[in-house]
C-alpha cells in the first residue's frame, strides 16, 4: 500500500531488506537506505508475510538514529492485536519523529474487507501540532489559540 500511495505522490520508494535468518528489522540497512531527500520511513509490526514484530529496541534505534534525523518513523501497527509484542505507542512521548498507527475496527474481525474502521495517529505534541498547523492552511481555517 506504501509503494502504491508513493507512487501516486511521484515520491521515489527504497527498500531495506530484512535480517534473512530471523526477518528482523536490520537498522544499518534502513540507516543505510535513507538519503537526505528522505523524509518518512515505514516499519511494519507485525509485519507481512512474516507476521513477526518489531522489537521495541530496534524502533528506538531507528527513532533516534542520526542518519533519520530529518525522517519521520511510522510504525503501522494494524495488526498488533493479534501480536504478543508490546506497542511502539508509548516509544512517542519520548521520540518526537515517531508516529505510530492503528486500525480499529468496528466487527473485531481483521480481514473483513467491509467492515467499517478507523484509523489513529498516535504521535509526540510536536509533530501533531505541525500537523494541525498544515490541516489548517490546506482547509483556509485559522487555528484558534486559547487564552
């Protein structure tokens, strides 16, 4: 689905592959992939096909990493119910690059394609008041400030 929306956006996609023995996520690679027109990069957890997650440490390192310092981190996490691993959740209150995203939805049932849902951004007081910032300008509103 990234590649897909990237490319509607004209945006270019880099991959960095996966530790082939254990299907970790490998940070030097993704440290390696990210050149300075990088601005976001996408973690799955649980991942597809693998349907293994993330280890938190490695999240923190790519959050914190010097080489992402101009990169927004997303983990999507749609299907962390169905995971054993904790949250990247509360990794945002203390890295103001990290988002983290989940899906709820309405019948419990992951797959179903009908099914009605909705999606969270979950992110550090920073970054969603850039966003509010840009949802503003884009929709002609003014922000108003409280006293």
């Amino acid at each position: 689905m990234y590649k897909v929306c990237a490319a509607a956006q004209d945006v270019a996609v880099r991959h960095a592959d996966l530790v082939p023995e254990t299907f970790a996520v490998d940070v030097a690679a993704v440290e390696r992939a990210v050149d300075a027109d990088t601005r976001l990069v996408f973690l799955c957890s649980p991942g597809n096909p693998t349907a293994r997650s993330l280890a938190l440490a490695d999240v923190e390192r790519l959050a914190a990493s010097p080489a992402l310092r101009r990169c927004v981190v997303v983990v999507d996490e749609a299907y962390v119910d169905f995971s054993e691993t904790p949250s990247a959740a509360p990794l945002v209150l203390r890295h103001p690059r990290l988002v983290v995203l989940h899906t709820l939805r309405r019948t419990g049932v992951s797959g179903a394609l009908g099914a009605p849902r909705a999606e969270t951004l979950l992110a550090g007081p920073r970054l969603l008041g850039s966003r509010a910032r840009a949802s503003a300008r884009r929709s002609g509103r003014r922000r108003s400030s409280a006293t």
